[in-house]
C-alpha cells in the first residue's frame, strides 16, 4: 500500500509563509508555518489554513494524536487536494463452486466481512449478518439481518474514520438457493483526521457508493 507522506507539491509552493495574529481568550496568537499545532491554539490555526470550526470534533480513541507543524499540515491538506472526492466502489463477488462434501444440517446466523482499500492509504469493512442454512453440499442464504460500514485506518499522523452515512441496506437476493446472497448498497464519507490532544480537526472528505455482494456458496 502507497503510504501518504509529508512532500512538498507544487500546489504548496504557492501558499505563501505568512504571519497571522488571532486574539484567543484575551490573548494574542501569532501563528506561522513553524508553529507546532496543539489544543490551544487549533482553531486559529484551522482558520489561518482556511477550515472551518465545523472540522473539529471530540476526539475518540480510535483517532491517534500527532503533532505536527502548521506547514506540515498546509502539505498534507495539498495532498488531499489531488485525491478524488467521489469514490464508485462495486464488488459484485464471486459465487464459488461448491464441493461436494459431508456437512451436517445446520442452521443459525454468521456475520460474513470483507475489507478493501477505498484510497491508497484508506481502508473501509463491509460485513454482512445473515441467516444461514447448510446441509450436506447445500449452504444457502435464508435472512438477511444486519450489515456494518468502517474505516479505522492510519497513515502517519492521519486516521481515516467513517464520518456520515447516507444509505446502507442490506438485501437478500436468491434466497434458500445455490445462488443465493446478500447484498449491502451503500453511500457514505469518510474523513481524514489529524488528532490533537482532545481534538481531531477533519483535513479532507470523500464520498464513496457502490455496492458488495456476499455470496452463500463462499461466506457459508
């Protein structure tokens, strides 16, 4: 996997090293490309690189803190710049031939996953609950029950978390049949955070919809 790292592009050349003073709580910030971004002084820096307060959020502990200077995030947020912001990820599976083995009868729910990577450094799970039935060689879908979106994925100081959900639905298509499976469409961001003590400022977001089919014949 191509990792994400801290480069000078040609798009950084052209934002200037300016100096900025923000009054934050009585005091006077001053904030350059040097200086390192902490709790404190996050939302002046957010507003000196052009974000908006609405991109910091409660930190969870999913979100690793780094620290790093206001140029290098500048760098990286150029870097998001050239990453595509609408995603089309479609996997329509493969249906399996089944063996012809001795199972015996069995009936219950299983959760099938399936981990792919959106972005060369973004890496989202699919998983899909279900209702299942197998019988000697015959193993087929019956119910579909509940599905899952993630994304909890790092690349150097950023981590890469589901943001908001649009549509997420789960279908069973083929039931009680060879060919059954089970099928989750969905249409959701992710975001790019950079964690800074109790903090996490959103640097970039994409959108990614499409669909992934979890056949019986391979997940059962």
């Amino acid at each position: 996997m191509k990792k994400l790292r801290i480069i000078s592009l040609s798009v950084v050349m052209c934002i200037m090293a300016t100096v900025a003073s923000f009054a934050i709580n009585s005091e006077t910030v001053v904030i350059t490309d040097d200086t390192v971004i902490t709790e404190e002084n996050i939302y002046a820096v957010a507003e000196y690189v052009g974000l908006s307060d609405d991109a910091i959020v409660e930190r969870d502990a999913s979100i690793s803190q780094s620290q790093v200077t206001v140029g290098e995030l500048k760098e990286i947020m150029a870097y998001m710049a050239t990453q595509p912001k609408y995603i089309t990820d479609i996997d329509d599976g493969v249906m399996e031939d089944i063996p012809t083995v001795d199972i015996a009868r069995a009936t219950g729910v299983k959760t099938a996953y399936y981990t792919t990577n959106v972005t060369e450094a973004a890496s989202v799970t699919y998983s899909a609950q279900g209702r299942y039935y197998k019988s000697g060689s015959t193993k087929y879908w019956t119910q579909a029950v509940s599905s899952n979106i993630s994304a909890n994925s790092s690349d150097g100081p950023i981590t890469y978390k589901v943001s908001k959900v649009y549509t997420q639905t789960l279908t069973l298509h083929n039931g009680s049949t060879s060919s059954s499976y089970l099928k989750l469409a969905y249409n959701y961001d992710v975001t790019a955070y950079l964690g800074v003590g109790d903090v996490a400022v959103g640097v970039n977001s994409f959108n990614i919809s499409g669909h992934h089919n979890f056949y019986g014949s391979s997940c059962l």
